[in-house]
C-alpha cells in the first residue's frame, strides 16, 4: 500500500510537471514567494501575452515587479516573462545599452526559445531616449547626484532583478531553475561582469559582449574626439574623416597576411594622418580639398586618445578602422563639432553635475581634472574592472566576451587589458572566461567582418557539459572584400571561427579564401590591441564556406594551436 501510495504521489507530481500551464494561472497571486533583501516588494502586475514581441505562438505570462529600497523612494521596474508552455528550465538575464539597465526587446526572442527572462529598468526610464541620456535620472538637484538611481544601474537592480526572476519562474511553473544565464553587449556587457565580481552566485553563465567596463576611463574617451576638436579649433568633415578610415585600412590590411578590407593586426598598424597631408579630397561648398596639416593633427590625437596636457597617457583611442561618426557626429548645416550623447551627459550630468554645463569649453586641462574626478567619485560604484574573479570561478561560472575589433564606441584595447589583469591574478583564467575579437566589425555588430552566431549555445555547452568554446563559430553577410555599403541581406554567406585571445584569426596566405580546404593554422603576428612583449603567437584560421552539417563538425572539433 505504501509503494502504492508513493507511486500515486510520483504520478500526480509527473502529471502536474507535464501538464501546460494554464493562461488563467498568469495572476499576480500565482507568485507568492517574493522576498527580495534590501528591498520592499510594492506592486506585482500581470498579463498573459499568446504573442509576446509579436511573435507568434510567443506565450507568456508576463510580470512586472516594483520594488523600492527603502529610505530612497526610488520605484524600481522588474520584467519577468515565463513561457506558457515548453520552458525549458533555464532563467535568463537580459541587459541594457547606454543608460538603459534593461533592453525589454530583447526578452521576446529568448522566451521564444523557451527561457523565461528578466530585465530591470533600475529605476529609470529604459525608452530609446533613455539610452543616450541620464539627464531625468542623474541629478536631484545641481550638484548633488542621484547616487542611489546610479547605483541602481551600476549593479543593484541587477541582483535585485535576477532574484526576482529566478522566484517568479520557479513558482509560476511549479519547477526550479536549472540554469541560469546573463545575455548582454555594451552596457549589457558591463552588468554581466558587474555580476561576475559582485554577485559571483547569480549566473551559471555569462554573455559580457563589448563591455562597457573601465566606465571612467572609456566614457571621457568617448568625449575626447569634441574636446580635441573643440580645443583645437578645427572641426572635421565627414570626408576628412572617411579618408582617414580608408587610408588606414588600405596600409594595414595587409599586415595580417590577407588582403580582405579588415585590419586584423591592429597593434601592428602604426599608420598616421599625417601621411595624407596633402591629398585631394572629394569637397563640395566651403569643406576642404585638400587634406590640411591641421585636420591630420586632430584625427592622431583623437587615433591617439586622451592624454594629459604634458602628454600622460590617460586612455586608448579609436582603433584604426573603426569609423569615426559615432564619437565625432558631424550635423548637417553646423560649423560646430558635436559630442557623443552618451560621454555628454555624463559630462553634465555626474562629473560638472550641472545639466546646463557647456562641455564645449573644456580644455585639455579641464578635461584631464574631469578624468582623474571621475574616477575618484566614481570607480568604487561604476568601475567594473576588479580582475579578481575567484569567487565566479569557484561558483563554476563560465563567461564568454566578444568585441569588435572596429569598435567605434568602446576602445577594445581596455577589454583585452582587463582579461591580462585577470590573468596575472589567475592562470587559469582560461578555463572559465573567454575573449574573443572580431576583425572587422564595430560595436556588438556591423562592419564587414564575422560575428559570432552561436554564442549562447557554446556557452550552453560549456556551463552544462564542459565542452568549453576552443572556436567561437561566427559568420559575416559579406562576401570576402566587400566593401560596407555593399547590401548583401541579412542572411550570412561566410563562416569563419574565432580563436581566443590572445590567439587571432589569420589566412593562411594561399587558396580560395571561401574555400575551408584553402586554411590551415600557422605562426604570425598577434592581432592584439595592446602590444606585447612577445607578440608572436600561434594563431589559426578555419573559414568555412557554408554552415553545413560538415562545417559544424569542423567547426566544434577542431582547435587552436596552443597560447
Ligand atoms: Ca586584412
């Protein structure tokens, strides 16, 4: 009778777990357990959504937690989405761009694939507006700064979101999260390492894709090309621009042994502006002709990055390659050099403190006093870049990063940086944490060059069977050698994998560079940002011309040569 009745017991449980779950379960009242430290829980909302992003057959129930940490006043949003049916066990951390902690878009793709998903807004608006502008958010009153909203975004919402998530998932299926995993670029980056050093327990796995890390150092970079501009008086057209793109890329293109349009060995291009003086330029009205000694001296300091008024290096600039109209917008009908909004409103908003602070009369020594503030005020909150990553290791974490070698935004030197750090605390660093470049392509995409494809099932791989991503498949809508405004659709037509740093990608020399058989792994040069003492590495190059069941096996059985 006891095995009887222990068997029904299985059966019920078995039924129960099987079982859909029912739209009329997506209440407020179906999540109970909702204790989240350091906060009180105020409101919980919630709406069945058959279509969730207008996918169809996308069903979710979807949550909204408000939360406030008391004292503050702030009303902090969570986003939980849980699918109806076929969940698949795994809670998923969604991140944010620019000032947005959460990118609410990006949930429906994943609750598609059968993750339930979280994404905070930290307290702040997450609108598209929100993304280049911490203005409604940064200041209670001049001066005085919204330290709390800030450290909202700098991490707190994230734990706090990611509680949230797990207890919403677990209580509304009746199942417990298996794994889970944290899926950002940029700003989304920044908050999976934030999570890897702060809350080493969060994640079984994590995405940090062109991390926006090293904030005090990268975000007055970003400001560097305006105040260059600015203090040197000559604001840059976009023709003077491009032709400095195109000429580097036309000088060192080759120096990674395959002519293909993509500066693959960036610390070996020591091309300088000041080779174009000189040359014609395609012009129109007032812009220049000629390319002028004065607009060479602009673009190397800006090549150069920020320095201090004796010359100090401060931080890295623009790689070589990536384009220039991120950071240095040019605006139609306008003498006036424009800023990057992002590095502007930090400007205003954290470092003057001021909303109405002109940073167009910054000068060189304003601008290294600004640098070395913020990083005083601000590196214990939003630095991000503590190397030591002992207790993520220890959880068993595994964390992939890539970046685009032509990152208009972020300056990959810094990222590359951070992983040596890691890796003079830790030898081992490769056995859990990954990075991997992308020739070729700017800020989590665009450009010419591959980007990975099938980055969250490698990482997948490696949390739940160990089988850690030697390669990192990736794949490129371009044809070798195209040029950017060459419009090919969106379907990829390349495949090439990616090896770890410090290991590059690089052809063999030789063959049909569409052809997999025309590769093989050789010695070169390294294509890292930060030069080395010994910048001879091995390095290996698979291009695979189509995406087939063959590639595949190719491409997750094969290796690169050894660091
Ligand atoms: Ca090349």
């Amino acid at each position: 009778m006891k095995d009887i009745r222990g068997l029904s017991v299985t059966l019920i449980i078995w039924l129960c777990l099987a079982l859909p779950i029912s739209a009329a379960n997506c209440t407020a009242s179906s999540v109970a357990r909702l204790s989240v430290f350091g906060a009180e829980v105020l409101n919980v909302s919630a709406s069945h959504e058959p279509a969730f992003g207008d996918i169809p057959g996308n069903d979710v129930c979807s949550f909204t937690v408000t939360i406030t940490h008391p004292g503050t006043g702030d009303r902090v949003n969570n986003y939980i989405s849980v699918p109806l049916q076929g969940w698949n066990g795994r809670f998923q951390g969604i991140g944010g761009g620019g000032y947005a902690a959460g990118t609410l878009s990006d949930a429906a793709p994943q609750t598609a694939l059968g993750y339930s998903t979280g994404a905070t807004d930290a307290g702040h608006d997450t609108s598209s507006d929100a993304v280049d502008d911490a203005s409604p958010w940064a200041l209670l009153s001049d001066g005085n700064v919204d330290q709390n909203l800030l450290l909202n975004f700098a991490r707190r919402s994230l734990h706090d979101m990611t509680v949230i998530g797990k207890a919403i998932s677990e209580d509304f299926s009746g199942k417990r999260v298996e794994f889970s995993y944290w899926n950002g670029c940029s700003t989304g980056g920044r908050e999976g390492l934030a999570i890897a050093q702060y809350y080493p327990s969060d994640y079984d796995g994590i995405i940090a894709n062109a991390p926006a890390i090293q904030w005090n150092d990268f975000t007055p970079a970003q400001q560097w090309p305006y105040t260059v501009q600015n203090n040197e008086g000559y604001v840059l057209s976009p023709s003077e621009f491009q032709a400095a793109v195109t000429a580097a890329i036309a000088a060192c293109d080759g120096l990674d042994g395959f002519l293909d349009g993509i500066i693959s060995a960036p610390a070996l291009c020591d091309f300088t502006a000041q080779r174009l003086i000189g040359s014609n330029l395609p012009c129109s009205g007032t812009s220049n002709c000629t390319f002028s000694q004065q607009a060479a001296d602009v673009i190397d300091k800006i090549w150069q990055g920020p320095r201090t008024p004796r010359g100090d290096f401060l931080w890295y600039g623009l790689p070589k390659g990536a384009n220039f109209s991120a950071l240095a917008p040019n605006l139609a009908n306008s003498s006036e050099p424009q800023p990057f909004l992002i590095s502007d409103s930090w400007f205003k908003g954290f470092l003057a403190k001021n909303l109405n602070f002109s940073t167009a009369n910054i000068s060189y020594t304003e601008f290294t006093d600004f640098f070395l503030q913020g990083h005083l005020q601000y590196d214990s909150i939003i630095g991000d870049a503590s190397p030591d990553l002992r207790p993520f290791k220890e959880h068993g974490g595994k964390m992939i990063t890539w970046q685009g070698l032509a990152d208009q935004l972020i300056m990959p030197q810094g990222t590359q940086l951070y992983y040596e750090k890691i890796q003079n605390l830790d030898r081992s660093v490769h056995d859990f944490y990954r990075q991997f470049y992308s020739p070729g392509v700017g800020h989590c995409g665009g450009g010419i060059g591959v980007t990975p494809t099938h980055q969250l099932e490698q990482l997948r791989a490696w949390v739940e069977n160990g089988t850690a991503p030697d390669l990192l498949q990736a794949g490129s809508a371009y044809p070798v050698n195209a040029s950017n405004d060459l419009a090919v659709g969106s379907n990829n037509v390349r495949f090439q994998a990616l090896c770890p740093y410090p290991q590059v990608s690089k052809y063999s020399g030789a063959g049909d560079p569409t052809s997999s058989g025309s590769y093989e792994g050789q010695a070169g040069m390294g294509a890292d940002m930060v030069p080395q003492q010994d910048d001879a590495v091995t390095v290996c190059v698979r291009t695979i011309a189509g995406m087939n069941a063959s590639a595949l096996a190719e491409l997750q059985t094969d290796h690169c040569g050894p660091v």
